[in-house]
C-alpha cells in the first residue's frame, strides 16, 4: 500500500503543478518547461499534464516493486520541489 500511495501523492502534485501553471505560470509567461514553452505556446498544458500523468502511471507498473516505489517517490519529489517552487511566486502571480 506504500507504493500506491506515493502514486497518488505524486499524481495530486502533478495535478497541482497542473492548475498552477494554467492559473498563473503561462498567463505570465515564466514556465520553465520547455516543452510547454514561456506562455504556453508549444504544448497547451491542459495537453501536456494528462499526457505526462498518464505515462508517469504507465510506468509504475511494469517495474519491480522497490524500483516502482522509487519512481514514484522521485518523480514525487521532483514534482513537489516544483509545485513549492510556484507557491513561492504566489505574490508574482496575482
């Protein structure tokens, strides 16, 4: 059950990286992904996040049990350290 539930912490945070880059980050063109470009203008995230959830979930299955735990715990973490780094602009983005 471990595992699983760090799948769905990451997800959320995912989710949330999600609804602060649609909420502020492309309105005010400070993305850094590349992929999705400054404003938005390379891949809409609203195309972006489903697909990279869905492949993050894809993932986890097909590894063994300690190395899914550690995928999704490090891409968790990743995630987390962005989604705390766009909170930290909350002042820059209203």
């Amino acid at each position: 059950h471990r595992t699983r539930t760090i799948a769905h912490a990451s997800t959320t945070l995912h989710a949330a990286d999600w609804h602060q880059t649609r909420t502020g980050i492309t309105r005010h063109c400070i993305e850094q992904n590349p992929i999705i470009g400054k404003c938005g203008e390379n891949v809409s995230p609203d195309i972006y996040f489903p697909v990279v959830i869905a492949a993050h979930l894809a993932v986890g299955p097909v590894l063994k049990k300690d190395w899914r735990t550690a995928w999704f715990a490090t891409v968790g973490g990743a995630q987390g350290s962005m989604v705390w780094s766009n909170w930290q602009m909350r002042d820059t983005l209203r």
